[in-house]
C-alpha cells in the first residue's frame, strides 16, 4: 500500500510537534505511575500536570500541521501563511494549554486537595465534580474538532473525491483500531507475565506500552489516514 519506513519518515516531519509532544506526554504520564493506588508527591503531580498539557497541546497542533502540509503540495515550501492562519494558530495554542491546565490540575490533585485549595470560594464537592466532567466533555469536544479540521486538509491534500476520502479514511480508522488491539493483547500478556513475578516492572512495562502507542501507533494512524492517495 506504502513504503511504510519512507512514509513514516515523512509523516513524522509533517508532524513533529504533534509527535514529540504525544510521546513527551505519555512517557511523562507513565513515569509516575504504580503498581498499586498511593498518593501522589509533589514531583509526580507536576509531571502528570505537564503530561495531560502537552497531551491537549499535541492534538491542538495536528490541524496546523495537516494545513502546512497540504499548503507545501499546492503551493510549494515557499506558501504564504495568511494572517487568520496565525490568529487561529495563536487562538488555539492559548486555548490547549489553557484546557491542558485544568485537565492536568484535575488529574493530578486529590479531591480532598482540590477542595482544601477552594474552600474558601464557596465552592464544594458537588460543583468540583461537575467542573471535572465539563472539563472532560470540552477535551473530548476539542479532540474531535482538531481531528476533524485535520482531517478536512488531508482530503484536501488527497485530491481523492469526498466520498472515497471518506471510504479510505473509514478504513484506516479501522486499520488503526485493530493495529491497536492486537499491539495492546501482546503487550498484555507478555508484560503481565513479568509482572506477576516482579512488580517493580509495571512502570517500564507500562512506559514501553504508552511510548509504542505514542511513537508508533499514532503516527501509523496518521498515516493511514492522510497518506490515502499512497
């Protein structure tokens, strides 16, 4: 279908950013994790606040990245990018580190934490939670918008008609699936096997696993589904 070492080197220039961030942030998160539940220290609450920040910066960066791509095929490396390019740029990289933030805060202080932080706001347990969830409900709302621009530019950049881009995208969503589920089964029972004996190896096992899913299972998805004319 493709050269998969000279495509996946080109789609790791196309999206550098987005990668390196992606896999920043899920060596980062798995670094502080355990084999069993603990409270988190300072150090390991910072690292998964900056965790969940670049994850939301990753993926806010993946429509820009998927328009510079296709400017450079019709235009050449030499484009001009238009003034409403940077404001929106600019626009989103504020929005995803903002968002990032309050995930990252949820994600890496105790309720018990949040509440003392806040208490004196007048604010409880009750609009804590649901602060928790609307923050969800934006991230996931902001994933699948970024996607979506991204993958308006890789059709662009296909020059395939809409309903075939659309055919092929469908397939390689499902391609990425499955490479997915089958990478994550083996992952399972090989690790799980070594950490039935030796505990100490959740955290690299679960480090190898995220740093695969980041460095190599991502881009092998946008692969699939922005090199469909390949």
């Amino acid at each position: 279908m493709f050269r998969i070492k000279g495509t996946y080197k080109e789609i790791l220039q196309e999206h550098k950013v987005s990668v390196i961030c992606m896999v920043v942030a899920m060596i980062l998160y798995s670094s502080t994790a355990h084999f069993m539940d603990t409270i988190a220290s300072r150090p390991e609450r910072v690292v998964d606040f900056i965790s969940a920040v670049l994850f939301v910066f990753s993926i806010g960066m993946l429509p820009f990245e998927a328009y510079r791509s296709y400017k450079v095929k019709e235009c050449g490396k030499d484009f001009t990018v238009s003034s409403g390019a940077v404001i929106a740029k600019i626009i989103v990289i504020i929005f995803s580190l903002l968002l990032g933030g309050v995930i990252g805060l949820f994600s890496s202080v105790t309720m018990q934490g949040l509440e003392e932080r806040v208490a004196g706001y007048g604010i409880g347990r009750d609009e804590i939670m649901q602060l928790s969830d609307i923050s969800g409900i934006v991230a996931l709302c902001f994933l699948f918008i970024m996607y979506a621009i991204a993958a308006y530019f890789f059709y662009k950049k296909s020059g395939l008609s809409a309903g075939k881009y659309l055919l092929k995208l469908f397939l390689g969503v499902l391609m990425t699936l499955f490479c997915i589920f089958v990478s994550m089964v083996a992952f399972f029972v090989i690790g799980y096997t070594f950490i039935m004996f030796v505990a100490e190896l959740y955290v690299l096992y679960l480090m190898l696993m995220l740093a695969f899913l980041a460095g190599v299972m991502y881009p092998l998805g946008l692969i699939l589904v922005s090199k469909t004319n390949n």
